[in-house]
C-alpha cells in the first residue's frame, strides 16, 4: 500500500449560516485546494459526501463542484453513511490512493439543513436507522441513544454529572474554536437545568444540526510533495453493526466501533497507547463516553468518570474533541467526519487556538458514527517530518 | 495492479414490484453470493447504490443488508451518482479490489420507484441536473434529451426513424428477457403513433421507471477461485462532463463518455474494435445514439443510421443493449449500472434466451450515463478460461 497524506484542508463555519450547501461545498474545497498548494488541475477525483440535498432539491452535487473548481471532466460520485458519511468518503479516497488508482483526490463533506425545523431533520435523519422498526415507531436518535444512555447507566452507574462533564468540556473547547456552531461554554448547573430531550437525555447532551462542509486534499507517496511536516494517513478502517438496538447483545457500546478500532491498529502497527489525541463522535454526551469504551481508552464503564475527572479535557492525559466536538463545533451531518479530520491536521500544524491546543499532537485518532453504529469509521494519522 | 474477477450475479425481476426495496436489495445480493459459491463471511464489504431512499423513508441500507446476510460487522455504505451509480458503486469496490485493500466485495445497486406518480419521479429524479438552473426552470431529463435529441437531429440529420430503430431492437431484445419490465416487441408505426413526451422524444423514446435490485460479487486475483471461465474486469473508468447543457460547448454528445473510454481503453490495453458486445445508457433512444459515437464505434453522426441499418442489433455487427436496454428492460436507477454487468456476464457464460445470445460475447463493455453526463462510467470485461 502506498502512503497517503492530507495535504490540505477547509472548513467553513458551523451553524446556521445563510449560504446554500453548493457554496458551502465549493468554499471548503477552493480552501483545502488553495492550502494544499497544489494544482486544481492535478486532483483526479472528488468524493462528495452529503445526506440532506433532496432538502434543498439538489442531488448528484459532484459535478457542480467539479465544474465549478474548473475541473468538470474528473469523476465524482456523492457518498452516504448516515452521519459518518464524510469518513466513508475519506476512506473510499484513502482506498484509491493506498492503492494507486488515483494518486491525487478531494474530499469534501456538506450539509444545509437550516432550512428546515429541527423535528422535520429528526425525522429525515431517523431515515438513517432501521425506520420500519425504529423511527415510524416514534424511536428516533435522541430516543435511540437515550436507551444507550439508560442502559449505560443502568450497568455501569454512570451518572448525569459524568454525561455532564462531556458536554461541558466540549463547549469549553468549542468557545476557542471560532467556527463552532457553539461558541459558549455552560456549567453544571446549566447542563443540569437544561430541558429533557429524550430522557435521561438533555438539551446540553445533544449536538446541534448545523449547515458547514469541510474539505481535505490527500495525495499519495507518488505525488510529488516538498514540505517540512507531512501528515500521514497510518490507517483508514470502517465497520458495522447490526442495523436496529433490538438486534444488539449489549446496548452499552457499539461493536463496529470495537471492529473498526481493531482493524486501524492492526494496520498502523500502533498500540492505543501511541494515540495522543482524538476526535470523537459526539452526537450526545453518551456517544462520547461509549467511543472511549469501545475503542479502548479506558475500560467498560470508566469512560464517564475518566471525562468527570478532567483526564479528556484538552490538556489532560487524553485530550478528546479539542474542536468542540459535534455538540458544539456543530455536527452538519456529511461534512463532520472530514471535519475530524480538519481538527487532527490543524492540532498537529499548532494552528488552533492556545485555549484549546493539545500539547503532544503527534498521533490523531478520529471515530465517526453513521446511525447508532451501523456504519462505523476509524482513521489514525501521524504527524511526521 | 491485482486482477478482479466477477464471480457471481444477482437480479430481480425489473418492473412494478410488489416487494419493498429492502427486499429487492437482499433477494439480488443473496442471488449473487449464491451464484458466487463464496462463504458469506469472505465477503468485506458492501457497497450500496441507491437514489431515492427517501421514497420508503429509508437511507443507509447497507448496515440492514449486511444484517441481514449475516454479515452485520463488514462496512457498508451507500453511493448516488444519479442514474450511474450503480456503476459507481462497482467501481469504488473494483478500485479495493485491485489495490488490495479487500479481497472479495458485493455491490448491490437498487431502486423503489412504483409507490409514486410518473411526474413525482420525474421531477425527484430532476434534482441530479443542476437543479437550480435546469429542473427548477422546468427542464426535466426528457426535455434536457430532448434538446441534444434536436441538435443531434440538427446538425447530423439524424431521423425519428433512427431514433425509432433503437427503440425497437431493445423492446425486441427485451420481449426476450424473462426479468425485463417491458416484455413486448413494438414496431415502427407503434413507435411514430406513440404520444410525445418532450418534443421530439415521444414515449418509446423513453425508458420506464422501474423497481428492482441487481447484485455482484467481485474478488481480486488474491482471493482463491477455481473454476473454468472467468470474468475479467479489464477496466473500470469514470469521468464527468459539466453538470449543465447551457455550460456545455456541444449538445450532440456527452463529454465525460469520450474521456471514460479513452481511460479504460488505455487500460485495458485494447482497442475499440476488440470490443464484442456492449450495454449503453439509453435512458432515452438519442442516448444510445449518442453513446455509441461517443465511445467511438461510430463517426460523430452516423450512430444513428447504424442503428437503422441494423448493425446493433444482437445479431450485428456490434451488439448493442441484448438485454433489451433501459427502454424495455427497465430504469431502477441505481441498480441500472449493476444490471448491465450482470448481462455481459450472462451473456459471456451463455445464459440468456437464444433469441438474444450474441455470437461472441468476448469482451463486453458497459456505459452508464448519470444524469446528461456529469458523471460517466465505462467498464470492460473478458472473458478467459
């Protein structure tokens, strides 16, 4: 396999923003072309991934951007895993270059879902689970990791304070982030006040829909780069789980996280203890405790105290979601997987905010969740010079 | 490179169905791995193409197959690339295959259309254009045909009667294809009586919207096969074109299809003319028209006199849709680049009606056009003992 680097990245704002997802997309992608430095003319595909264009009636986006970056004769395709849709797109554009189809690429995630009501994107998102069993019966994410988060603290007495301290790192971390949706951090007594989405669920347990896309130019060993830092793709793996809860032995984790986990190590002939800071998916606080649980961080059922006792606070001993995390960078579904990624590049090149920098950004890891697991994604990267 | 094999195919009767999408998808992919003679759990991955999910309220699907072959830890995800991405699709996985990134893969490419209204489709369907500007302006897909029909018609002198000619060699191949959606020859009175849908494309210039699934099972040279015949992927190449007519410099052929075959020409190593048989996009009659001059079997202008004189038929000199084609086998759009597949491989081991059974099925390309070109994909095959 041949070695692959990112060697340019954009990301637009998070939130609710008044541009529409084509120029979202394009933006994103003219930045990560421009800080890549290399030729337009010299990317050989793009893979697009977005979930939500029938919202604003455009499907099949990849030739637009295409034609719009000057470059229409290249292939294109748009790529969907319900909220882990930017990962599989990376790691279909990882694929190709490892192994030499292509030896320059785009990717670019996006999303424009201010236009509609929160309960209606709901809805359209409860599309991404088993919806004949799961969300025409009224179960849709918020209920579905509520259940999660139940059973959690059912087994292992995970509390609302430890769910708590998850949101309120991430907002901590988000408020140095300037193109988080979110950019305030909460205390306690907040998160605690905060209304009841889906019980044991709160208001500050769950992340926001956003509008953003973000972008990544990766290049193979046989592309001629020259820089002093190269950030490397050590591995790019995805794995699943059964699709509905009601199929699972243990709702308490995600097995393809386990899985995909698994396989990047294997890989990357790294240990967990090599990986110095992560991105993880954060879809509401429980996702974030179980992410550590599953990959491995810390044992099953230790992943709320570990968050309560500031070990994953960005100058702890495992700094996780630096960027703010989907709960409050913002979680604009397609584009978050690439965004990880945005953080991981940035964190290593010491260009984040001090309040939020990781001392040691040397190996990243970024875990992105479609659905309740059904699709799960795992890239490690390492800063090499 | 590693060589890669097709080694098993699936497809579900095309048409109006009464089974849900869901269940189309597992009946081909179950169809595929049976053919194949692979142990499920060789297969690592699944990719999924579908468009219109929404339609059944349900995306990510591919965590649902996987669960339901009993393979619920391999990764899935699901490709759009309009009316090609079942092309898409196989490439992406031809793309693993070949760089050894897996070993064995299915693709599974399906549709459910029949629950809504002709012009609901059409207009769904509409949102892969440019939508802004071509759908939302009114252009739909037969009136965007329709004017690279007129400018064919034109320029080249191309005739209703061409047109007509392709629509009854692929109602004729069709009426001999058990799982086709249209199983009726028509003649040319019928074809010129018949009620115009987007001047001068009437409605045998159309094909049908169709439910139904295709499936494939792809291994590379690594994964240990023995049996007598082999299908071959020679090439599979993807390009694009620029995503509207009005940004276009001609109207008569689509860009993006010279640029795919040069690539697969290049290669495979071959030359236009090793080429036996092919399955071409004919969403519309100009289609095929235009696919074949595009891809070069024909000079600019001729491939409709061609048409007429006979030379596609499954009987010609070049073959052209022996499985009667979109326009009477049936359109489930993203199971549309998968079946073409199915067909050289069916036709390659002589498993198809003798009333269509081409004389060499030798090396067989397949063209598929997403939306008027912004993305093309050509494959080709051989056959080798």
């Amino acid at each position: 396999m041949k070695k692959v680097y990112v060697i340019g990245t954009g990301m637009t704002k998070f939130g609710k923003l008044e541009k529409t997802g084509r120029e979202l997309a394009i933006e994103a992608a003219n930045d990560a072309i421009l800080e890549s430095g290399i030729n337009v003319r010299d990317i050989e595909a793009t893979y697009v991934s977005n979930a939500f264009g029938i919202g604003e009636e455009q499907l099949h986006m990849g030739p637009i951007i295409n034609g719009s970056l000057g470059i229409p004769e290249i292939p294109s395709l748009s790529i969907e895993s319900a909220c882990s849709g930017g990962s599989a797109a990376f790691n279909q554009a990882y694929i190709a270059l490892s192994g030499g189809y292509y030896d320059a690429a785009l990717v670019v995630g996006y999303e424009k879902l201010s236009m509609n009501r929160t309960p209606e994107n709901t809805k359209y998102f409860a599309m991404a689970s088993d919806y004949w069993y799961e969300g025409m019966n009224g179960v849709t994410f918020p209920g579905l990791y509520a259940l999660m988060a139940s059973a959690h603290m059912n087994r292992y007495g995970t509390t609302e304070e430890m769910l708590g301290s998850v949101s309120i790192k991430n907002h901590m971390n988000g408020s140095y982030n300037s193109k988080a949706h979110l950019q305030k951090a909460i205390d306690m007594d907040t998160y605690l006040k905060s209304p009841v989405v889906a019980s044991p669920l709160k208001l500050y347990d769950a992340c926001p829909f956003s509008d953003g896309a973000a972008a990544i130019v990766l290049v193979n060993e046989d592309f001629n780069i020259d820089r002093p830092e190269k950030i490397e793709v050590l591995a790019s793996a995805r794995a699943g789980s059964m699709a509905t809860l009601q199929d699972r032995e243990e709702l308490t984790g995600i097995p393809g996280a386990r899985i995909a986990t698994e396989k990047a190590l294997k890989v990357s002939g790294l240990e967990l203890k090599d990986i110095t800071f992560v991105e993880v998916h954060d879809c509401f606080t429980i996702a974030e405790i179980m992410a550590l649980e599953d990959i491995g961080f810390f044992p099953r059922g230790e992943g709320g105290r570990a968050s309560l006792d500031g070990l994953t606070q960005f100058d702890g001993k495992l700094p996780v979601n630096s960027s703010g995390g989907l709960k409050a960078k913002g979680h604009p579904i397609s584009a978050t997987g690439i965004a990880q990624i945005v953080e991981i590049h940035d964190q290593m090149l010491y260009k984040v905010d001090s309040h939020r920098q990781v001392s040691d950004p040397h190996i990243g890891l970024t875990h992105n969740v479609g659905a309740t697991g059904g699709s799960v994604s795992i890239n490690i990267f390492k800063r090499s010079r």
